[in-house]
C-alpha cells in the first residue's frame, strides 16, 4: 500500500466507508509506516476536534429583520419598475416621433430600396427594444439585480439614440446633398 | 415533517407569516453555518438574512422531493462562498484585519459561554486557515452529519471531488494541529528553561 492511498483511506475511514477488510490493511500499513500512522494520529485528534465544536445561534431573532428587509427590498423594486417604466416609455414615444419623422423625410426623398433598409433598422431596434424590455422584467425578479439593470438599460437607451443619429440625421442628409 | 411541508407550500403561494415560520424553525441552523463559513458574527447574521430573501424569491424552484434544511443550507452554503470570494478580492491590508479577527479575545464569540473555550477557540482558528471549498465540506459533515452523496448535490459536484476535498481538508488539519502541537512544545520547553536554570 502506497502513502497517498492509505491517506485517502484515513479519511474514509473516519467517515465509516472502509470495509473490515480495508481497515485491516490500512492498519497493517499504519504499524509499518510511522509517517502515515503519525498524520493518522493527528487526522484522529481533529477529528475529535470537531465532534466536541459546539452548535452556535443566532444572538437574536431573525425573522423582524428578514422581514424588514424584504419589505425594504420591495419597496425599492417598485420603485425601480416605475421609473423605468416611465424612462422607456418616455423613450418610446421620443423613438416613435423619431420614426415617423424620419421616416417619412426618407420616403420622399430616396429610393425604395433605401427606404426600405431603414425601415428594416427601425424594425430591428425596435425588437431590441422589446428583448431589453423582457430582460428588464426578468431581472426585476432576480434579487440584487438593480444595478446590472439600470446600466444595461442605459447602455441600450444610449446606444439606441446614437444609431438613430447616425442613420436618420448623418447618414441620409449627407446623402440628399 | 407534515408541518414543515404546509408551511412551504403556503411560503410558495406567498404566505408571508408561512415564511416566518420557516425562518424561526432554520434560522439557528443557518446562522451556524454562516458563523462557521465567515468566522465573524456580524457578517453570519447579515448572511443568514441574505440567505432567507434568496430562499423566498427562489422558492418556486424548491423541490419538495428534498429535505428542505438541506435545500437551505445548501443555499447559505453557496451565498458564502460567494462572499468569501468577495472577499478575497478586497486589499490586502483588510485581510490582514480578517485574520486578526480571528484571535480570541477581541469581543465575545457566539461560543464563548461554553466550558471549553480553548477547544473551540482552536476550532475556529483550524476553519479559518482551509480554502472556502474545504471547509464547507468540513462543516456540512460535522455539524449536520451530511453523506458524501447529500453534500455532492447540496454543493453541486459528484461524490469523488467531495470525497477528495474532505481527505485533503483532513490532511490539511492534521498539518496545521501538529504544527500548533509542536510550537506549543517548543514554547512549553523555552518557557521551562529560566525554572530550570
Ligand atoms: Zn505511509
């Protein structure tokens, strides 16, 4: 038997897992090897250790302060879901004149085709304004995820308004010069 | 547990007062865990509270074919770890405060009105010096008697990295008692020496 198994046994041991006839041979080891039976006695005396260690408690009741906090956390929640509710809905509506604005400046003065790429842009934005929304939702239930929130939302908002400068008001008016 | 089972389900329907039952009945379990994983009383209450609120908005994904202690103490296990990794992250200096907290007599223990102080004292001193992943095998298995198969789910690994975290943490504990053995011998005899002289 080498050292490292006899060791892994030890362990088992302790736990109750060696049959009779390996603890027999783990023994046997043990009375030749004074380095194993040496950790053997102390892996014993941690052991023993931890078996004494007692059980601690709570210095007071928990459950008002449980409470407290999920109220708190609710409270916050709620907070959070209206006013970004209120933010992308403001968003919305300013996406929304944009598009009909923009849209129409386009149609009547590029091809079809043109017009029907930013319309193609629009309709994407516009589903990833639906994903960000639904991701929105779905980590307003997930504790602790306010923060990740509030930046991605702001992240998607800038991101949004950026493109739609770009491709509405750069893009389009350089092209019509 | 017939109790035990209508408590979850009303928790599960959103039965605050449900909940509260459920809290009172696994709070001292939890908070042992918690002080055990995090050597500081403090941050085992605050985790014990963080415990119950992610049980509650996890509660849908309970399954009442488990024990439901297992369920949350597997829960508490996982929020600590996270801390400790958080805590790992912090600077330098603040670890050194950790580790001085660990000495016995800045402010009483949990533990303390009990008789054989030394002995946990060393207890707390011997979790201390394991790596997070270690020691939340030692203490699922002596304090809560968890098998190697209920502390593989509880912690989500197989059976044989348990088994070999438990082995190297048993190793590892006996290292560190010879080691506090042999300088307590060695100060025994320096101590000794002036008498003798
Ligand atoms: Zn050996």
């Amino acid at each position: 038997m080498r050292c490292q198994q006899a060791s892994e046994w030890m362990s088992l041991q302790l736990d109750g897992l060696l049959t009779q006839a390996q603890w027999e041979e783990l023994e046997e080891h043990l009375q030749s090897c004074p380095h194993c039976a040496k950790e053997w006695g102390m892996m014993l005396a941690a052991d023993q250790l931890l078996q004494g260690a007692e059980r601690v408690s709570p210095p007071r009741d928990l459950v008002p302060l449980v409470m407290a906090r999920m109220e708190a956390r609710a409270r916050r929640q709620r907070l959070l879901f209206w006013g970004l509710g209120f933010a992308l809905g403001a968003l919305l509506f300013v996406w929304g004149v944009v598009f009909w604005d923009g849209a129409w400046r386009v149609w009547s003065v590029l091809s079809a085709w043109d017009a029907f790429r930013v319309l193609d842009c629009l309709f994407r934005t516009g589903v990833l304004v639906v994903q960000v929304f639904v991701l929105w939702l779905r980590v307003l239930f997930e504790s602790g995820g306010g923060l990740v929130l509030i930046s991605w939302s702001c992240l998607a908002a800038f991101l949004m308004i950026l493109w739609l400068y770009i491709v509405l008001f750069r893009g389009y008016r350089g092209r019509r010069v | 547990m017939v109790e035990e089972e209508r408590w979850v389900s009303l928790a599960q329907k959103g039965d605050k007062e449900a909940f509260c039952q459920l809290i009172r009945a696994y709070q001292a379990p939890v908070y042992n865990l918690a002080y055990r994983m995090l050597g500081d009383p403090d941050e085992a209450e605050d985790a014990t509270q963080e415990t119950f609120l992610r049980a509650f908005s996890r509660l849908h994904t309970y399954d009442p074919g488990y024990k439901f202690s297992s369920w949350i103490l597997s829960i508490a296990s996982h929020y600590c770890l996270d801390q400790l990794r958080k805590r790992k992250g912090r600077f330098v200096s603040l670890e050194g405060i950790k580790s001085w907290r660990w000495m016995p007599d800045r402010r009483p223990q949990p533990e303390e009105r009990f008789l054989q102080h030394e002995e946990q004292v060393a207890v707390r001193r011997i979790l201390s010096k394991l790596p997070p992943q270690y020691r939340v095998v030692v203490i699922l298995r002596y304090w809560y008697g968890y098998s190697y198969e209920e502390m593989a789910r509880m912690l989500e690994t197989s059976q044989s990295a348990i088994k070999s975290r438990l082995h190297r943490a048993r190793k590892m504990m006996a290292k560190l008692l010879q080691v506090s053995e042999e300088t307590q011998v060695s100060k025994e005899s320096r101590d000794a020496l002036p008498a003798s002289l």
